[in-house]
C-alpha cells in the first residue's frame, strides 16, 4: 500500500487552491510560500503549507474583523469550523 505523498507538487498545491501555476511560482519567488527546492524541481511539505495556511486564515480574520467576530475565534486546525461557530454564536 502506497503512503500518501509528504509534499505538494507545484501542480498539486495549485489544484488544492484553486490557483495556477503562475500563482504558485510567482508566490515562490516572493518568498511568500514555504517551499524546498530538490535540484530544479520545487516541492511544498504540506504540514508546513497547513500551518501557513492556518497562519494566513487567523490573520486574514484578525485584520478584516477587528473586535467583532474575532474576539470570538479560537485557535483551532479548523478555521472554517471555527468561524461558523463564532457566527452561530453572535446570531
């Protein structure tokens, strides 16, 4: 039984975003993804791409919700399931 892959390729990671490829090299460049270079070919560990992810989500909801809604989130590996429940909360 094959293990599951430990990293994302750039083609990989795009199709998980909903990005392109462009998206993704150009992001690379900017030093904003984190990523390894083997050679040529660049891979994506994908527990690191979850935690910037997460990182990215808590900060994209600090900075457009300040003091609302997201006072009332909680650092969990699931922001959406988070976020809906701060929602159920202040209806």
């Amino acid at each position: 039984m094959a293990q599951p892959a430990k990293h994302h390729t750039v083609k990989s990671l795009a199709e998980e975003l909903g990005c392109s490829t462009v998206h993704i090299y150009n992001q690379v460049r900017e030093g904003k993804l984190p990523h390894i270079k083997i050679g040529s070919s660049i891979r994506f560990p994908k527990q690191l791409i979850e935690e910037y992810l997460n990182e990215q989500w808590q900060s994209s909801l600090n900075t457009t919700m300040e003091g609302g809604i997201s006072t009332m989130l909680t650092r969990t590996t699931d922001g959406a399931e988070s976020f809906q429940r701060a929602l159920e909360t202040r209806a």
